[in-house]
C-alpha cells in the first residue's frame, strides 16, 4: 500500500471520529504502519492541507489527532451555525484553572485557595465534561480527587497538559486590561505537576464568554 492510499485512510478514520483520533488507534486499525510512520504521514497530511489553503487543518489535540476549521472562517461558521459562543461563570473559569494547573487535588484543596465553597462549581464542571474525577484520595473522609478532563484539552485546542501556557507566556502578552483577566497563584512559574505553582489567566469577551474559542471540528461545518 502506496503512502497516497494510507493518507486516505488515514484521512477517513479522522473525519468519522467524533473525538480526536490516537496515533494508538489509527495504528490499531492500520494494522502493520508502525507509530512513526503514521505521525510521518499525518504531518504531510498537515502541510499538504495548509499548502492548498484549504478551509480545515489538521491539529494535534486531547492527544489525538482532528479536522477543525481554520479560525479566520469563524465569522461565516457562527452565520451558518447560528449558536451561543462557549460560556463559563468567572467562578467556574477560575476552579477550572486552578484544577488545571494543580491537578491531581480534592475540594479541600480548590476551596483553601478561593477562599469560598466550591461545591457548586466543581458539579457545574462536572456536567459539562470539563473535570473528572480521579479517584479518592487515600486519607480520612476518602474526599474525591479531581483532574481535568479530554473535553477539556479538546475545548482549548490543547495538545495535552503540557501545552497549557505559562507564566511566562501570560506575561508575554502585556499588560491585562481591568479585570478581563482571571490570574492564581503567586509564585514564580515551575514545572506542570501536583508541586507546581503557574498561574493561567483566561482572557474573557463580553458577558463572561470565552474570547476566541478554538475552532470547531471540520466536519461540523459542512
């Protein structure tokens, strides 16, 4: 089998998926491509696609491989679309990024750095697959464990948590304008992991939204 008729495959199987597709299972049903290989063609897949200018691209994300549409097109997607933009109070967008960058932790943990109740927030992220919950953690009261979730990675077009922006890349950006930023933590920018201290800050639009939400799956604009 010639390259050009692994590239179709390839391309089929990414295209029916509803979730990111795995470099584990494109081989699995490629059967003998080896991993290397596969991420040989999925990466002229990716230069082929953006040479031609075509209206999707090919992204790594949620550790799996998608079609999205390009993020100039948004404008004409939301006319065909017609749907409300990605919302989150600033009380979930900031449980979310400390779960995000602190991950694996308990409740107890989340609520000693807000500083209020968080139950109500934590079942919010829950419902919409943005957390999961790991487990419980092995101390008295056996409180549950939360981490964030694949729809997480995948709503903010992120490779895996290793992908999240750092202090450094936050600071890079300027100044933030009053009060459109949501920053934590107060310590110097570390390494991503249950130790670490990095602050996100989450840029927010008007009413609360999600400026510039990562581009919907190719598929879902045709």
């Amino acid at each position: 089998m010639d390259d050009n008729k692994r590239k179709a495959i390839v391309e089929s199987l990414i295209f029916v998926s509803e979730n990111p597709l795995s470099l584990d299972r494109i081989k699995e049903v490629l059967g003998e491509v080896s991993k290397k290989e596969i991420q040989r063609l999925l990466a002229e897949m990716a230069e082929e696609y953006n040479q031609a200018k075509r209206g999707f691209t090919l992204v790594e994300v949620a550790e799996g491989y998608q079609f999205r549409t390009r993020p100039e097109h948004a404008e004409w997607i939301k006319k065909l679309k017609k749907g409300k933009p990605a919302h989150l109070s600033q009380p979930a967008l900031e449980t979310l990024a400390i779960i995000a960058y602190k991950q694996p932790l308990v409740r107890g943990e989340i609520e000693k750095i807000r500083g209020v109740d968080s139950g109500g927030v934590l079942r919010t992220l829950l419902d919409k697959k943005l957390i999961k919950i790991l487990g419980k953690k092995d101390v008295p009261g056996k409180p549950l464990v939360y981490g964030t979730s694949r729809q997480f990675l995948e709503m903010f077009g992120l490779k895996d948590l290793s992908s999240l922006p750092t202090l450094k890349d936050i600071e890079g950006l300027g100044p933030p304008a009053a009060e459109s930023l949501l920053p934590f933590g107060e310590q110097a920018e570390g390494e991503m992991g249950t130790n670490s201290d990095p602050r996100l800050a989450i840029q927010l639009g008007e009413d609360g939204e999600i400026d510039e939400p990562p581009a919907e799956a190719a598929k879902d604009s045709f």
